[in-house]
C-alpha cells in the first residue's frame, strides 16, 4: 500500500532541506578549503556521516549543526537557517556580511553584531524620540491656530498690548489710569 500524499510531500520537503544544509555546508567546507575528514574531526563527527549530510542523506540535529558550524566558524544560526530550523529574519546586509566572513572568528563575530545592534538600537529610539517631538508640536501648533480670538485680561486689554512688567508702583499706577482713560 503506497504512503497517504501528504507523507510523501512531507518525505519530500525533509529530502529537500536535507540535500540545501547539505550543499551549503560543502560549499561552506569548500571556501575554507577543508576536507571533509578535517571538518569531520573538528566538528566532532564520523567522517561517513559528514558525507552523508553533505550528499543530503542524513539531516543534521541542532547540536550537530552547532558543532560543525564551529568548525567552520560560520554562525549556527546561518546553518539552522540553511536547514529549516529557524526562519529567516529581516535580511540585513550587514548582519549577513559579519556572520559570512571567514576572516574573523566567533567570538569576533559576535563582538560586531552586540555593536552593530546596539548602535541600530539607538538610532531607532532616536527617532522615535524626533517623532513624538514632532507630534508635540504639531499637537501644539493647532491648538494655537485653532483659537478664535486674542487672549485678553480681565481689564479687556489684550496679553499682547502689554508691552513690559512695571517696575515700581509708580509705572503700575500710571499704566491703571491709562488703561481707565483709554
């Protein structure tokens, strides 16, 4: 009896992502031009298995991705991407370009991400903070445009007609008489 479709689909899905782990972690092997016993007895595994997942045989854990990323000093989280375990994020250039980079190690690796981050992190709080600055002052803009008319005082005098604060009792006496007179 031939398997329900959907475990054939399935199969075929696991097949799949099996032989793209497995080719990418050759190519990956190839680039820092390792064999394959090499990179099998740095990352800890048999020799006939690292060829079995390369050639998309067998698929890989986590733990064994792990190792081998070590081995390579490529990013876990590239493998798992690779192999299915973890879903892609936002593509970022810069992110893609330090955990690729051959030249530099893990803990390096690591260093420039924390920095790069942590400096995304910042520029975005800055501009959240310009935003709401913004919406202040437009919040205030229109409440001043939406006034009818002047403010006045109690005396009717216009906030804008009052040119300075007296200085004695004397500039306020003769301010009240002009304000009376006027």
């Amino acid at each position: 009896m031939p398997p329900p479709p959907q475990d054939e689909n399935l199969a075929a899905v696991v097949s799949n992502a099996a032989q793209d782990i497995g080719s990418f972690i050759r190519s990956q092997r190839e680039a820092a031009q390792v064999s394959v016993r090499q990179l099998a007895e740095k990352a800890g595994v048999s020799n006939p298995y690292l060829s079995q997942i390369e050639r998309g045989l067998r698929k890989p854990s986590a733990d064994v991705l792990n190792q081998i990323a070590k081995a390579l000093r490529v990013s876990a989280e590239v493998l798992y991407i690779q192999a299915g375990i973890l879903e892609p994020g936002d593509t970022n250039e810069v992110r893609d370009a330090i955990i690729t980079d051959m030249a530099i190690n893990e803990r390096q690796k690591q260093v420039l991400l924390d920095i790069y981050t942590s400096f995304c992190q910042q520029n975005e709080a800055a501009l959240a903070e310009a935003a709401a600055a913004d919406e202040m002052a437009k919040a205030s803009a229109d409440s001043v445009s939406d006034a009818d008319e002047e403010p006045t005082t109690e005396q009717g005098t216009s906030a804008l007609e009052i040119s300075r604060t007296p200085q004695s009792i004397a500039e306020l006496n003769l301010q009240k008489e002009g304000l009376h007179h006027g």
